[in-house]
C-alpha cells in the first residue's frame, strides 16, 4: 500500500463467457465497475479492478465444434480478435488494471491445486451423479428439466444413468451460509437475501457435483483422468488466482484480498453467495467483504440477446451517441440494484435533456459569455451577493450526498445529485441576468462574480461526472483550463470569491441534440438490416431409402398453364399444368395461404408425376408439385420449387 493513499480497494466484474460477442448488457456492469474503481482512484484510493473472462464448458465445446475450430481458437477470436472484449474495453473506456482469462495456464494450475486441497480435507468427495440421460446430447436432466418426459433440447427419450463425479459438501456450510447472509451485510441489496434464504438454503442445501466425464474442455483433474473440474469452481476463483492465490504469476494477495466487492448480475448471485463463501470457508480463506447483485436490463420489455441485432451493439450504440453518452445513460437511468428497460427512445430523450440541455448549454453558455464579455479572461476583483452564498450551499449539500450514494453504488441518485447543481446553475443564470449586467460598467464586478460562480460549479460537477464520463470531465476541464490540482477530489471546496481567476476558452460543443425521429427511423433501419432469421429446419429423416426405389420416383418439370382457387377451400389451389405430354395435368396442392393463383402462371414447376392419383374436395389430382417448408423465426413459410424457364415442359429431373 502507498503511504500517500486512503488503503487498497478491490473490486472486480463477473468474468464473461465468451460465447458470442457481448451486447449492451453485458456491459452495464463492466461500466458500473468501472465507474466505482475510477471513483475510488479519484479518492485516493489503490484500486486493482479486475475483469475477464471465463472460457471453459461445454457451450463453448459445442460452439466451437459448430464452427470448426478448437475451443481454444474459438475463445481467442472472441477475446482478441477483431471487435472482440478486449477491443470493447478498450473502446469503452474501461479502465481495468488485470484481466483474466481461466484459460491462462496459471490459472489452470491454480485450479488443479485448489480442488485437490478440497479433495484432501474431505469437503471433495467422489460419489455418482444420478438422473435422465439423453444419449444424442449426452446431456444428463433432472425430472423437473424433462418436457413430456422428453430431453428438453432435441425431444427424444432419455433413460435413468448414472456416472461417476466428484461433490462438494456444501450441505456442511449451510448454516454459516445462512448466517452470512442474514446477519451481515455480506450481500446487497437487501431484497436478494431473501431471495437465498427462502428459496435455496431453507429447501435445503444438497452437495454440488463438481466435475463432469461428458466433455474434456474444462481444468482436468490431475488426480482422475477423464474428469474435468465444473466450470463454476473454475471461474469463482479467478478473483484469487488473479491475485496470486496458488501461484507464482502475481504477489497481490496480502494487499488485495479480501475483496472490497464483487459486482454481478442477479442470475449469479446464487453462485457468489451461497457456493463462493461456502468454497472459500472450506479453504480457510477469507470471505469477500461484499457482492452486489445488480439487476437486469431488458431491450424494449424483451430480454436482450445479441440476435437482436444491431440495436443492443455497444459498438453502435457508442459510434453513434458516443462513449460517454451511452456510459451516462446506463447509469443515470436504471437503478444499480433492480431491473430496468432500455429503449431507443429513453436513450436519445435521456441524451437531450441532460447532457445536451443541462449539461452542454450550461458550459457552452457559460463559456460563450466570458469569451463575450471579458474575452474568456476572468481576473480578480468582483462583487458578491446573498444568492451566490446558496448556490454555495447547495453545491457543499451536493458533494456531500454524491459521496454518500456512490458509497452505496447507487449510482443513478448521485447523478441526480449532480443535476441538482447543474439545474440549480442554469437557473442562477436565469436569475441574475448576465446580459443585462453586461450593459453598464458598473455592474462589471457583478458580472464578474457571476461568471465565477457558474465556473466553479461547472467545475465541480466535472469532478464529480469524472467517474462516470471521463472524457468528458476532461474536454469540460480543458475548456475551462483547470490546472490538474484543482480536478481532484480534495479539490471540492468552492472558491468564486475575488481572488479566483479563470481563463476559458470555447470548445466544440459537447452533446449535439439528437433529432428523436429521424435517429428512431435510422436505428430502426440497422436493426431489420442486421437481424438474422431465425431459421429452423425439419430434422432430417433417420431411415434411408435404397437408391432403386429413389429411382422410380418420376421428377419432371411443368409449366403453370392455369390456376384458381378450389371452392370451399382456404386450402387448395388446382393447377392445370403443361408436362409436355400434350395432355394437360391436374395436381391440387394446399398452398393458397402462400400464393396468389395469378402470380403463378407461367412458372416452371417442379411435380413428382408418378404417384397415384388423388380425390381432393372431389376432384382429381394427378401428382404433387415440390415446395420447401420452413420455419422462420417461429412462422411457417413455404416455398414453390421454381426452376429455369428455359427448362422445357416434361424435362426429367434426376
Ligand atoms: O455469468 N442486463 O457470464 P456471462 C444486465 N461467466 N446484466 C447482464 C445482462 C443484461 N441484459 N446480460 C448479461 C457469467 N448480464 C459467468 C460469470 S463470474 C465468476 C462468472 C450480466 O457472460 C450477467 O448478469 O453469462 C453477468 O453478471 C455478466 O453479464 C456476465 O454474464
């Protein structure tokens, strides 16, 4: 620890799991992570922020089979390739100080080494994994997994198994769990305890199985070949190994450990809360000081997913709004604790109000008028007024609720805090009328003053948006050329009497309003451009025909001479069709909710000609004509096989 700073601060982010490219989501609490470590640094504090991401199991086994490379090649390209979370960090500004990633090979040995310390005192234990099996997925159910008594992923039936794996005793820690939880403010916020107690422990703790036999892309364990340590122990104590803990790659651990806190979403809080403390008191090891779970955000009342395109790409969102734009609304508008909605249209109205009305006109008007009056140079001298004694009032009452909050990561209120300041500024120019002091000489020290006063509290909100909009805490500071001393956080006093001087000078503007309409349709537009159809396909069939009799089936192609609808039927259309015979064909086909009978003359058609002919709403129907038949996303479509016109009337397809 340094001797100038307050004490060492921990904290650290859920480590991603790479299986696709991260959206807006994911982002939510790398952004609020990084607002808390920047808000500790600015402090005084010795922050270590730690992100990364957790790279074992069998998703990523599979997803990497589905696209041809190795696990380990699949991860890479997702971490460093082009785009990828590095690139995201980076772009949105996250200041982390260690990533890790569990497929570092010190953290791997680190692994090996803590299940077999579990193993030794007893808390690992080997035993058999009972349940439904599912031999195509290889993929083990419980009863309440099952739909229909079937496996719930491919539908087919699944069959008592048991297998051999190893458990942790978390059942022994039960009730140091629950008393962690109740009587401690170990887990914030409060609401999520009762979520534990009443729903996990009080129905009572069953040992949790620690590895798995069906897969190989995990930690092995050293002492059982073929077993793979659970991915979920794995990636628990990354927090520790990235620190050093079993291993020789880093020495923080005696400075850094316990955790301060650890932020996560609230669908892993049962992880960190339950599962974490019990592994780390098995160990011996001290126990976090907090985990916050932080709630949900939903796109548009949907839960987000990267195949809704576009719209939830942090890398869109941010060339199009900008870094700190997105950063701010993230963390002015949805409360850390709960869940929240994400619109486009709360997005672009949260950006014009705030951050181009309140924020942006208060520098630029603000700085526009030194420039006027006093050519951006604001000497000493100046005369005060009662008024300016509020606005430094509420300015000492802003500081100090801001720090409150963000002690409570309620990150939301202390913006809010920040904006009383900021709305209270725009007022005070409101109120004291610069431009009609501006008109006489004699009220030039009055003027003066003004100016003063909104400097100061332009520049102490700058202090106090550092966390949140680094970047733009530094265009506001370099506009108003604050020297470094005076953008700390020690430097909150405010000071606009006569001896304050500043010189500012204009910049660009800093949020340019959006217009709501035209930004709604151009978004609109990227989303349909970049969503993927959801495409599911028949399975395919499991028999096989023997090729002779794949050989009597008689293909030809046709031409649509007529086709009309079948009375009495919403189902039916009747073609009479040219199959080069000379002799017309009829065929019926239950198409007409796909097509319009005009908009299939003259096509070439593919009809299997051979089959026995068929009575349809009493009428004949020599053959079928061949369609594709296809869900997307979750509608059924079908496709007339339409082949080359050029192709003549009776041509045999084979
Ligand atoms: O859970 N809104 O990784 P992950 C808010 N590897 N937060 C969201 C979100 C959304 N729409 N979608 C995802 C894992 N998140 C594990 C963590 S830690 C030892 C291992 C959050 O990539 C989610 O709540 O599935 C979680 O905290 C984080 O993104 C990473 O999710």
């Amino acid at each position: 620890m340094c001797n100038a700073c307050k004490g060492n601060y921990y904290i650290t982010t859920p480590i991603y799991y790479p299986s696709s490219n991260l959206h807006i989501g994911h982002a939510y609490c790398t952004v609020a992570t990084d607002t808390m470590a920047r808000y500790k640094r600015l402090q005084g504090y010795n922050v270590k922020f730690l992100t990364g991401t957790d790279e074992h199991g069998q998703k990523i086994e599979e997803k990497a089979k589905e696209a041809g490379v190795t696990p380990q090649q699949f991860v890479d390209n997702i971490v460093l390739g082009e785009k990828g979370v590095l690139d995201l960090w980076k772009l949105m500004n996250i200041s982390y100080d260690r990533f890790i990633r569990t497929t570092d090979d010190y953290h791997v040995a680190a692994i090996q080494k803590i299940f077999k310390k579990m193993y030794d005192n007893g808390d690992i234990y080997k035993g058999s994994y009972k349940g439904k099996y599912c031999t195509p997925c290889e993929s083990f159910w419980t009863e309440s997994q099952l739909v229909d008594g079937k496996c719930p992923d491919c539908g087919r039936e699944v069959h008592d198994a048991e297998e051999e794996a190893y458990f942790f005793r978390l059942s022994k820690y039960a009730d140091r769990i629950q008393d962690l939880l109740e009587n401690t403010d170990f887990l914030e916020p409060r609401s999520r305890v009762n979520e534990m107690v009443n729903n996990f422990i009080k129905p009572g703790l069953a040992d949790l199985c620690v590895s798995r036999t069906s897969f190989t892309w995990g930690v092995p364990v050293d002492f059982d070949p073929g077993h793979v340590v659970y991915v979920w122990i794995d990636a628990l104590f990354n927090y520790m190994t990235a620190l050093g803990f079993e291993n020789d790659k880093y020495d923080d651990l005696n400075d850094f450990w316990p955790a301060d806190v650890h932020f996560v979403g609230k669908e892993i809080v049962r992880f960190h809360s339950i599962i974490w403390p019990a592994m780390l008191m098995s160990l011996d090891l001290p126990l976090p000081k907090k985990v916050y779970g932080h709630g949900w955000l939903n796109f548009n009342g949907e839960k987000m997913s990267k195949s809704r395109g576009n719209v939830v790409d942090p890398y869109v969102l941010s060339e199009r709004f900008g870094v700190d734009a997105l950063r701010f609304f993230l963390l002015r508008t949805f409360p850390f604790g709960s869940d929240g909605n994400f619109t486009n249209e709360m997005l672009i109205s949260t950006i014009n109000t705030d951050l181009a009305n309140t924020l942006g006109n208060l520098v630029s008007r603000t700085v526009a008028m030194n420039q006027k009056y006093f050519g951006g140079q604001l000497g000493q001298g100046g005369a005060a007024a009662p008024l300016d004694e509020e606005l430094k009032a509420l300015a000492a009452d802003v500081c100090a609720k801001y720090e409150q909050q963000m002690d409570k990561f309620q990150f939301s209120v202390a913006l809010n805090e920040v904006f009383r300041l900021l709305d209270r500024a725009n007022k005070y120019i409101d109120e004291t009328t610069p431009w009609i002091l501006a008109k006489t000489e004699e009220n030039k020290p009055r003027l003066l003053t003004v100016m003063k006063n909104l400097c100061e509290c332009i520049r102490l909100s700058a202090i106090l948006i550092t966390p949140m909009m680094p970047e733009t805490a530094r265009k506001i500071f370099d506009m108003l050329n604050v020297p470094a001393a005076a953008r700390t956080w020690d430097a909150k006093c405010y000071c606009a009497d006569e001896n304050a001087v500043w010189n500012t000078v204009t910049g660009a503007v800093l949020f340019p309003r959006i217009d709501m309409e035209k930004e709604l349709a151009a978004l609109e537009e990227l989303s349909k451009a970049s969503k993927k159809p959801a495409i599911e396909i028949e399975p395919y069939a499991e028999e096989n025909v023997d090729f002779d009799t794949f050989c009597k089936s008689d293909f030809r192609a046709v031409k649509v001479k007529a086709c009309q609808n079948v009375k009495k039927s919403n189902k039916l259309l009747q073609f009479t069709l040219d199959d080069g015979t000379g002799t017309d064909r009829q065929i019926l086909s239950g198409i007409a909710m796909y097509y319009k009978p005009e908009d299939l003359v003259g096509k070439t058609l593919v009809a299997i000609t051979n089959l026995p002919p068929r009575k349809m709403m009493g009428r004949e129907s020599c053959g079928m004509l061949l369609s594709a038949v296809h869900t997307v996303n979750g509608e059924e479509k079908l496709n007339l096989i339409m082949i080359d016109d050029a192709i003549p009337a009776g041509a045999k397809l084979c």
